[in-house]
C-alpha cells in the first residue's frame, strides 16, 4: 500500500490524530458512544410540569438528570433564586470541563443571559466582564474598544465564569491565568446576598473566589485588567523530540508565548512560537494554504490497527510531512482555535523547572508500555499568582496536558501517567480528569484548609455541593 506525503499544518496534525484514534489500538468505550440509541423522550417532568432535559458535558464522559434547569435573566432573578430555593445548586458553564464538577440531581444554574462587556475604561484598561460571556465574545467585544485580553487560552468557548473557576490558562513564561487578570469581582452566596471582593476589599474571598470551583456561590461578573489592542504571529514547527526537550527554556525566554506538542510513539516534537507583531509588518500576500492530513492520519491509524508494531515508524513517517507554517492576525484570531475532534484530557501543572524532565518521562512510559495512543501531547509554560487553589500558587508552572478521543478508553492511559505527575509534585486541572481526593489537595496547597473554612461560611449547608466536590473538598 502506497502512502503519499501531504503539507499539513498543526490544526491539521492535531485534528488528524484525535481522528485516527477512532481506529487506533484500544477496544474498550467510555463515555458517550455511537452505538448507544438515544431515549425517544429524553429528561424527566419537572415540578413546573415542563419536561427537564439531561445534560452531559461536551466530550460525554459526564452526565447528570438535574431535577430543573435555571436560567435567570438578571442577578435580581439570580438572588431570588437562591434566597427561595431548597435545593443543590450546580452552575454551568459551555460544558467543557472533563471532571465532575457539574453533574448534580438537583438544581443546574445556567447564566447564559448574564453576559457581555461593560464599564469599559480605555484610558486604565479595565472592563466588566459578565459571567455567561463566552471568552470569544470577551476577546472580540474588547478590540471594539480597541484593547484584547492579556493572554487567552487556545479554546475560547468557555463561559467566562466558569474559566475563573478553575484557573484556564494560555501560555507564556511572563504570563498568568485568566484569574490573575481578574482585578475585583462581585458574587452571590447561598443566602441570596451580593458580596464584593478584591485586593483591597475581602481580600481572601478574592484569593479564593479566582478559583472558585462553583463552591463558594455564583460569580456574577469580574473586572480584569486588559491591554491595548494588538497583532500576533504565530510560528509552528516540526523538531525532533530531543531538540525539542533541551530547547524548552531557550525557546520559553525567547517567546511571548511558547508551546509544545510531543507525538507519543514517535521521535519528533511540534513547536509553537506566538509573539506580538506590529500590523505594519504583516505581509500583504495571503498565508499558503496547507493540506488537510485527515485522510492522511486516518490511513495511519487503519494500518497501526492491524500492525501495531509499526506504530512509531508510521507516527515518524506522518510526522516528516509536517512543514513550518506562520499565521498572522489580531489577538483573539490568533489564540482561539476550533476543536471539532471531541476527546477527554488530563491535565497536570509540575514545577517549571522539572517540567521537561517530566515530559520526558511520560513519553517514554507511552513507549516502554505500549500504551495505544497517538493523540499530540500538549505543554505549556505559566506563569505563578497568588490564588489560593490555582495550579500555579506560588511557583510557575508547566503544564502537560494528556488526551483520548472521547469514546475511547482513557482510564488506562491515564492511570499509567498520573503517578507520573505525582512524582514531581503536580497538581491537577480542576477541570480535567483526575482522581486526587482532599487529604492529597491539603498536601498540594498551603491554603487549602483556608478554602474549605471560608466555604464552610459562606454556604454552611453545602447548598453549592456534589459528590464529587465533596470528596475533593473532604465535606462529609
């Protein structure tokens, strides 16, 4: 059988192989499947006597049947809600967090009517961000204004709220989490009040509600910190995975941004490199177009399911085709990215300096197991803040990021590589999967203990609780 070389660009690389996992090595399926035919009338009758639909989350590996769905127009709607309500309240956001921090029996709160920009100050870079705004809608409403977010991360469908809940991040060495441009915010607890907090100004449920897993009430909207409008170009490359290893910090120092995707089974590493770019620089002629490697990696995956042995030769041989590629474009252009491949993830940030090292060795415990996957590896370097539960607490970061396609089994894959993450000192995503519980975060985070008092007050009943938040929380 004949393979042809294609030109593929990095969107194509990595579309291509979350694709090629349909077909790739493993027979077990979690999650949502194909096969599985959906109920003629999905949902239950609500107390309303309207139907109330399930949810699951955007790859399918968590789902949940709320007793009602809640999506109030205003915060005066938001707090009478919860002054009047009886029940557990989960919020909800775009749906993209691959742990269980949704799924609940009881109450879903969605704020999706509470979005938008507003009090946009130019002259100190400042704006109100409501809490239902979707990221793109954030980064496209403030270039109307002529600034862009400080920094973003690579998918901009979040719900902005939900974002600040568990510290999502973008990349850069100088550069923090969306939580760390956050300059005040406003909340509601359990008791249906608004309370008001910055660095000056209840300061701890500041340091606390920046990552505040949905636990501590409903952040209605947040002030952040902005930056006059700018350009980005991005530069992405194909480099063995030992030059790609010892070039981490160099490459990390010498860009605004930097990142890297390493291809488990192969000898190779994809390096990204965005730095900002004055508009009168930017080329006149339209970037060449570069081939789709679909239909490539969809052959590789084909013949790596029958001759798994070729695996790292086949995964090399795709990999050589990979050429460079440089993309200009305004801010938000640039950083968002459309993912159409579902998949779950684990997440792990370790220390920024044993961060390659640890790289290292989950690509070679991929090998040494024969571990069936070939979906990209994702690392990138943060910068440390000051929130209580953020990954990044006191120390930079890098953050590796680990995937599956979602109807493939991850469980074991995972389990191989998070002990991995344990051994240097990694703390886990809030947001991606992991099977940490609370004795093992109070060991992580110095103010955990401080979270969990500060939760307890706020909402003594645990009216903002699930199963899954109490075991990460200890709540009994």
């Amino acid at each position: 059988m004949k393979i042809d070389r294609v030109r593929m660009n990095r969107r194509g690389l990595l579309k291509a192989a979350g694709a090629s996992l349909i077909a790739a090595g493993t027979t077990t399926s979690v999650g949502c499947s194909d096969s599985v035919k959906p109920q003629a009338e999905p949902g239950i009758i609500g107390k309303d006597g309207k139907r109330v639909l399930p949810w699951s989350n955007w790859s399918g590996n968590q789902s949940c049947q709320p007793s009602e769905r809640l999506i109030p127009k205003n915060v005066d709607e938001l707090l009478a809600i919860l002054k009047s309500g009886n029940q557990n309240i989960r919020c909800v956001g775009s749906s993209h967090s691959f742990s269980a921090l949704v799924p609940t029996n009881q109450t879903l709160l969605s704020l999706a009517r509470l979005r938008g920009i507003e009090n946009v100050d130019s002259a100190a870079m400042e704006a109100d961000v409501w809490a239902g705004t979707r990221l793109a809608q954030v980064s496209k409403g403030l270039w109307q204004h002529g600034m862009s977010p400080i920094n973003m991360p690579d998918i901009d469908t979040q719900a902005f709220a939900g974002a600040l809940a568990t510290s999502t991040h973008g990349t850069g060495k100088d550069l923090g989490t969306l939580s760390s441009q956050v300059i005040s915010l406003q909340m509601a607890d359990a008791r249906g009040k608004l309370l008001e907090c910055s660095p000056t100004m209840n300061s701890d449920l500041f340091n606390a509600a920046r990552n505040n897993l949905g636990a501590l009430g409903v952040v209605t909207k947040a002030r952040i910190k902005t930056e006059q409008a700018y350009y980005l170009k991005e530069h992405s490359w194909m480099m063995s995975e030992e030059e790609g290893l010892a070039r981490c910090e160099e490459l990390r120092d010498k860009h605004r941004h930097y990142e890297m995707y390493a291809l488990p089974h192969g000898d190779y590493m994809l390096g990204i490199a965005i730095d900002k770019i004055d508009p009168a620089d930017i080329p006149d002629e339209p970037p060449i177009e570069s081939g789709d490697a679909y239909e490539a990696f969809r052959m590789l995956a084909n013949l790596i399911d029958y001759m798994p042995f070729l695996r790292s030769w086949l995964v090399n041989f795709g990999a050589s085709g990979v050429e460079p590629e440089t993309r200009y474009g305004k801010a938000y252009e640039i950083f968002g990215n459309l993912r159409d491949i579902r998949f779950n993830e684990m997440e792990y940030t370790v220390p920024a300096e044993v961060g390659p090292q640890c790289l290292a060795e989950i690509l070679h415990t991929i090998k040494k197991q024969k571990i069936p996957v070939i979906f990209p590896i994702e690392a990138r370097y943060i910068k440390g803040d000051d929130v209580w539960l953020s990954p990044f607490y006191k120390r930079d970061g890098f953050s590796i990021s680990c995937h599956n396609f979602h109807d493939k089994d991850y469980k074991k894959y995972f389990a191989a590589i998070e002990p991995i993450f344990w051994k240097y000192d990694g703390r886990p995503h809030w947001g991606k999967i992991h099977t940490l519980a609370a004795p093992e975060f109070a060991a992580r985070y110095e103010r955990f203990n401080d979270f969990v008092k500060l939760r307890r007050e706020l909402d003594p009943d645990g009216r903002f609780l699930n199963d899954h938040l109490r075991k990460a929380l200890g709540v009994v």
